[in-house]
C-alpha cells in the first residue's frame, strides 16, 4: 500500500501544478541545477529510509493542494526561487564543456545542415533561372560576318578560262556533298569527335576553356566545331578572349545546334575555317594540292592534312609540327572509323604540296593588267579594291596573253640596246568593240608600277592631224583639195611664232590633201583648221567625241591655240589607238575599256560597255584611210607596212626630237606607239641613272633627300630618233606578230567624199624644182623625215618646248607626263560632237579669190 501511494503522488504532483499569475503560464519543471552551482540540501534518499521519503513527498503534495491545478501544454518556467514566488531573472550563460558537451567554440558559428541545402537549392534555382534568362534572350545571329562571306576574285585573259590574278581572300563554297569523306571526319575527328553526339557544346572543354579564360591563358582546344563556326560565321561573335563572349558564343552553339543539322553545321563550318593559304577547303585543296585538285577529289592522306591545319594555320606547309599533327589525326580517324580508316595509320604518308603562288600575284606584266582591270571597276562601276578582293567576282578582261607576249617582243627588241632612260608605251584596241586587246608598260609591276600607254600623257605632235582630216572631210571638203605647201593661210595665225609656221622640208606652193597627209606638211594642216566652218571648234569637237579628254582639249586650245592642229594636244597611247579606231571601224567610237564581263556566283553581275557612237561618217572614214595608206607607201613611213595586208596610219614627231610616235591600224586592230626620254638630273645638273625608269627620290648614305626635296627630277630630252624610227618598226613587229593567223581583211573603197576646197590654187602641171635649203625649216611637231629618207632636224618655232627653272630642273612643259591621271583622266569619251556634213556633189563650193 506504502509502494502504491508512492507511485500515485508524484503522477498527482505532476497534474497539480501551481498557476504562475505573472506569466499566466503553467511553470515549467525544475531545471537541473549546473555541476558547477551550488545546490540545496536536499534530503538523500536510502532504502532503509522509505517513511521519510513518503513524508516528504506528501507534504509536498499538500502544499501545491491548495493550489488551482491547471494542465497546459506550453514550455514550464523553472520554479529555482521557490514554488510560491515569480521567477528570477536568469543566471549567466553556462560555458560549453571543454571536451566538445554542446556546440561551443568553434562549431557554433556553422549553420546546421538544413540550412546549407535550403541555401545550396536557392542558389542553384537562382543560377539556373539566371541561365534560362540570358538563353531565352540571346538569339541565333542571322547576319554572316563580311570575312565569312569573302571570297577570291579572279581576274582573267579574254578566253576566261586563263587566270591572270586571283585576288584577296582565297575561299570557294561547296556543298557538302562535294567535299571528300575523309576532310569531313579528319575535322570531326582532330576538333570534336563528339560533334555528331554534342548539343553544340562539350562540358570538359567548357570548363577548360573558363579555366584558361580566367587564368589568362589563350582559349585553345576547348571549342566545339558547332562553336567555332558560330565565332567565324556570324556577325556580333568576335574573337576577343573574354567570359562574355565564352558565354554567348556558348548558348549560341545549343540554339544553332536545335535549329541546324549536324551537316549544314560542318558545311558552313568547312567552307569558312582558315586553312592557311586560303579560307574553305575547296579554295585550300587547290592551294596546296595544285589547280586541279578540288575538295571532292582529296585523298584521305591529304583530307588528314587539311584537317591538321585547322588549328594552327600559320605552320609552313611541311613544318614537322605539322607532320606530327598530321599522324594524330590518322590515328584518330582509323579509331573513330576503323571500318573506313583501319589501315591508314599504316600506309598515310605526308602528301607533297605545291609551292606558294602568293608573292607573284603582281609580278612582271601581270600586275599592270590587274592595276588597270581595278581601276577600270572603280571608275565606271564603283567597285572598290576591297570589295573585289571580298566578293567572288569572275572577271574577264579583254587582254589577249598571245598578244601582251607580242607587246613586249616588238618593245624589247627596240630597247634593248638603249639606257632606262627611254621610255616606250604601246596600246592596241580592238576598233570594233573598243577593248584593249594588248598594251606594253613595263617589264615589272613590282618594280616599276608606272603604267606608260596608260599614264603618260605626250604631245601627239604630227600623229594629231588625222583628227583634223576627219574634221575637213566631214565637213564636205575632198581629198582633192589643193593646200598650202609652203606658208599658212592666211600667213599669221593665232598661237604662231615669230616667222610663223613652217614645214622641214619642200613639199611645193600647194599639195593635195594627200599628198600633206603622207607628207605631214604643218602649213597645209594649219590652213585646213583655219578654213573648217568653225576653225578649231570643229577639230575639239571631233576629238573629244573620239574619247579624248575634254579638260585637256580645252585648255590645249586656250594655251596653244593653232598648234592644236599640228599636236600640241597632251594624249596617252591608249587614247590615241582608240582614237584611230574611228576610221577603221567606219566613223563610229567605241569608248576603250579592260573589263569584258563581271559574274558572280555564276551570273553576270556587269556586263560589257561597248556601245558604239557615231563620230564621223563612213564614207569620211574611207577616204581619210586613202590619206593615211600612203604613208605607209609612199610617205614618212615608207615600205614600212604589212606587206599584202592593207593597214593606214601616221608618224609623228614633237620639236627636238623629244616625243616620237606611230599610230596605225588594219580593219582587225589599232596600235600606238610613242617614245620619249628622261634624265634624271639633280639640281646642280649631274645626271644621275634611273633605277628601274624611275628617278632616284633618295640618295644612299643621305638624310636631305626625300619626297619634298627629291635627289633628282625627271628632264624631258631628245630622243635623238623620229616616229619613222624605232616607232614605226615597234609598231611594224607587233602588227606582224598579232595578225598571224587572221584573215587578210581590205579596207572600204575610197568614197570621193565632199568637192575640193582649194585654200591655194592648184600647182602647175611641172613645178620648178626648188633647192631644200631655201626653205622655211621650221618645224614644231612634224618628224622632219621626207619620203626619200633624208633626215633633216626640226625645228621648235613655237611655245612648244621644256620650260627651265631657276635651279636648273627642266620641267617637262607638256604637263603631267610623271603624274598619275585622275578620274577626269581616264580615257572617258567626251561631250563633243562631230562637225555636221556639208553636202558632197550637189553644190559646188565658193571658189576663192585665189583660185585661178
């Protein structure tokens, strides 16, 4: 029973807990009192004292019986103070035990582990919603990068099929399809032999690439082929190292992967990778492998080796960097593909490569071919340089290779034998369609870039005065005319010298129009401008509509004023071969040009300009090729033609033998030819030898000289030949060597176009025979040769010759005959209008007072 009521009392006590009034709470258990803290005495408990244990207890249960028990289920205060009292503030925090009892020291500032995974899953949902955020907001770009998209040009002969140049990037695009299976798994195989598995992006790499990123070191290696085509494909991915673009161009390789197959991505991808020598691996194979390998027909040796490029594409062709490379990608295909490649690692060896073309692109002729071909697009179809060199155009000149060969022969074997001081351009026109079949500039672009027919501008001296025939004819006047032979008429004219103008030789009072032509008399050609119903006007008109340049005509006319007649006009060879091909191609002009067609993916991008305008009539082209014909017959050029082959043209030559040109034509080609020389002479008047034609800017050993203040000058001197000499035969070689082959083909009958005009009455059945020697030799621009080989010099009689300055520097009056041609210069056909016809046959001209 005394055990029973033991059990009972303490469940009783527990139910009947005192009410704690302040705190409206139940309290809470006593606390076990710290090991450290003093204790009350309490009374032990022993077996052997049970009662005094029961009495305790009781009373214990009769004190808190005349409480108000209250069961509640919130924390119990501890009741130290007493069982009646309200509870005391509490006592100081108890130190952690020494050997770990609790989470003292150290261990208290760690949060528990629910806290690190509820940080660990917000921090990764906000990474994650981070990434979700920047790839739903980056998109595929849509625009290729101008590099990507690049492609070669080439530039070349007329038959289009012969290269002359290939220009700027070198890279054709081919579908895959056309690429050999073995570049195709080298690249996958060397670059990213998950490419077929990935989404577009490899994780081990990824993180190396950060690491090398971060670190500061080159990001190499890491890029997936679906990355490094997006970074050399589209536009707005450069190729800075920095995380930012890592990371764009990492989303953007997944999208690309979601909206491309696997083989549009290794297209694109192929077809813009630099291989070193050319970007793509069609442009590539031939690069390395010679013209006429193509990227479907590379063999697995050389596939391995193309794929081996991809990453280091500056290596020589043959570097043993390169080998070894090369030795790694075989291995890796035959194990990729054993079934394809098993064997490879056995019997590939390293392919041979063909020598680089690069440095030669420019040299000898070619370069001035090209030079003219650029210029040509940018002036009349403004495509610049760059442009070119990017955009994949197929160019087709109008250059014949048989006949710039024949160019060079014909000048070479003329110049051979002289210093570098003499100068010699050639031009030949084809005069129905107006293209430049052939010129002669120079033996060396790289050295010598100046281009001569196309660049220097000369007097045209005596070969000008078929322009003025034309001009006679035109105007209703026939060859029958009868022309002064002696002096002008009137005998003063505008522009003249003192003494007024002259002839070299004696021709007689009065020629036929003929016989001046053959016999190039400058009084007869004077007296002919002078008497045309606008004088002058009509001539400027006619050779401005004949193509050349209007600023230059102009101011010819204004400065030298009758000179103009006899060629004080500044022209380059190539003005003048198309000039002449008026007469050849019946009165009508076709502006010159290089350029024949412009494709570009294989469709005509630009086509010819070969529109033919009518500058003087048919017949008038007829009859003043009777004129010219004779003096290849009978006149300054005598014997010196083409054999049975009809050909026309004339000589001339400037004052002092400075300038010396042939200018002639058969119905298939018109040829110029015009000489001239320079010295190189410093200022106190040494002459110093030209380093390849040009003179010396600087002087070895010297800081003085430079650009501003050049070592020596150009001074225009004499030839110390006429335009019957080594001009005519030039012209005599090449026309040879061009006709070989061709048909003989006659010019059209003489027309008997217009009446005579006789400016002087007709000679006498038999002229006295007059003594050379009493007659007038003054001579501005004429060769001074008479038809029977006597060499008699010119004379300058008038403002015609070179101008010396304080310094001793002679500057070449005739202008910019060292100066590039601008735009205004190019051989445009001008504003002029030919004189309208008088009527021929009808009405019989006003005779003169003269007239007999």
């Amino acid at each position: 029973m005394a055990a029973q009521q033991y059990e009972e009392q303490p469940r009783r006590a527990r139910a009947e807990q005192p009410y704690d009034e302040q705190t409206r709470r139940m309290p809470p258990r006593a606390e076990q009192p710290s090991p450290r803290r003093a204790r009350p005495q309490e009374p032990s408990f022993h077996p052997e004292q049970p009662q005094e244990q029961t009495r305790s207890r009781r009373q214990g249960s009769r004190s808190m019986s005349n409480q108000e028990t209250i069961v509640g289920d919130g924390p119990r205060r501890s009741r130290r103070r007493g069982q009646d009292g309200p509870p005391g503030p509490p006592g100081p925090p108890e130190p952690p035990t020494k050997n770990g009892g609790g989470r003292g020291g150290w261990r208290r500032f760690l949060p528990s582990w629910k806290i690190v995974v509820a940080g660990v899953v917000v921090f990764s949902a906000g990474i994650f919603g981070m990434i979700m955020v920047a790839y739903a907001n980056i998109d595929v770009p849509s625009v290729a990068q101008a590099e990507a998209l690049a492609q070669q040009s080439t530039i070349y002969y007329r038959d289009g099929k012969t290269v002359i140049a290939r220009l700027g990037f070198k890279r054709e695009r081919v579908p895959l399809a056309k690429m050999a299976q073995s570049v195709r798994d080298g690249a996958v195989a060397i670059e990213n032999k998950t490419f077929y598995e990935d989404s577009g992006i490899s994780i081990p790499g990824m993180v190396r690439s950060v690491y090398n990123t971060v670190t500061g070191e080159q990001v190499q290696g890491a890029s997936t082929i679906t990355q490094q085509m997006a970074r050399n494909y589209f536009d707005g991915l450069s190729q800075e190292v920095s995380i930012q673009r890592k990371i764009k161009e990492i989303f953007v390789a997944v999208k690309l992967d979601d909206t491309m197959t696997k083989e549009t991505i290794l297209e694109t991808y192929l077809n813009t990778v630099n291989f070193g020598r050319a970007y793509g691996v069609e442009a590539a194979a031939k690069a390395y492998f010679g013209n006429k390998v193509t990227a479907a027909k590379l063999t697995p040796e050389q596939g391995a080796y193309l794929a081996a490029r991809i990453q280091q594409p500056a290596w020589d062709a043959d570097t043993p960097a390169l080998r070894d490379r090369f030795n790694t990608v075989v291995q890796y295909m035959s194990e990729q593909w054993p079934d394809r490649y098993g064997d490879l690692p056995k019997t590939a060896k390293f392919p041979k490569t063909v020598k680089s073309s690069d440095n030669n692109e420019m040299g000898g002729l070619r370069g001035y071919m090209v030079r003219e071909v650029l210029n040509e697009l940018e002036q009349r179809r403004q495509l610049t340089e760059d442009e070119i060199k990017s955009g994949g155009y197929d160019i087709v000149s109008t250059f014949d290779k048989k006949l710039m060969q024949a160019a060079k022969v014909a000048v070479t074997s003329q110049t051979k034998s002289m210093s570098n001081e003499f100068h010699a351009g050639l031009a030949a026109v084809d005069p129905k369609h107006g293209r430049v079949l052939a010129f002669y500039g120079g033996d060396n672009y790289l050295t010598d870039p100046w281009n001569e027919p196309f660049q220097s501008t000369k007097q045209a001296a005596s070969a000008f005065k078929p322009y003025v025939l034309a001009a006679w004819l035109q105007a209703g006047y026939s060859l029958k005319s009868y022309v002064p032979g002696n002096e002008t008429v009137p005998k003063e004219l505008p522009g003249q010298q003192a003494g007024g103008f002259g002839n070299s030789h004696n021709v007689g009072v009065a020629v036929d129009v003929i016989k001046a032509t053959a016999q190039s008399v400058n009084t007869a050609y004077v007296s002919m401008a002078y008497a045309l119903p606008n004088k002058l006007e009509d001539v400027k008109n006619l050779v401005e509509a004949a193509g050349f340049n209007t600023k230059r005509m102009e101011q010819d006319v204004k400065e030298h004023q009758y000179q103009f007649a006899i060629g004080s006009a500044l022209v380059t060879p190539v003005e003048q071969a198309a000039g002449y091909a008026i007469f050849a191609n019946g009165g009508k002009y076709v502006r010159y040009h290089v350029v024949r067609e412009v494709r570009q993916n294989g469709l005509v991008a630009y086509g010819e300009e070969a529109v033919a305008k009518k500058v003087i009539d048919p017949a008038v082209a007829a009859d003043a090729t009777i004129a010219m014909q004779e003096v290849l017959k009978t006149g300054t050029a005598a014997n010196q033609g083409l054999g049975n082959r009809p050909a026309a043209g004339k000589t001339g030559t400037n004052n002092d033998e400075k300038e010396a040109w042939f200018v002639g034509y058969t119905p298939q080609i018109s040829t110029a030819v015009g000489f001239y020389r320079e010295q190189c002479r410093t200022k106190s008047g040494k002459v110093v030898p030209p380093e390849h034609s040009n003179c010396p800017v600087f002087r070895k050993g010297s800081k003085k000289y430079g650009w501003d203040n050049p070592y020596t000058s150009p001074f225009e001197t004499s030839l110390g030949f006429e335009g019957a000499g080594p001009p005519t035969a030039v012209w005599q070689k090449f026309m040879q060597l061009a006709h070989e082959n061709l048909p003989i083909e006659q010019f059209p009958p003489r027309a008997e176009v217009g009446l005579p005009e006789n400016i002087v009455p007709s000679p006498t059945p038999t002229p006295t025979a007059t003594p050379e020697d009493e007659f007038d030799q003054g001579n501005p621009f004429d060769e001074g040769g008479d038809p029977f080989g006597d060499h008699v010099q010119d004379d300058c009689t008038v403002d015609c010759g070179d101008v010396t300055t304080d310094d001793g520097v002679t500057i070449d009056d005739g202008g910019d005959a060292g100066v590039p041609q601008t735009a205004d210069d190019a051989g445009i056909a001008g504003g002029g209008n030919a004189p309208r016809p008088r009527p021929s046959g009808e009405h019989q001209s006003a005779a003169r007072p003269e007239d007999p």
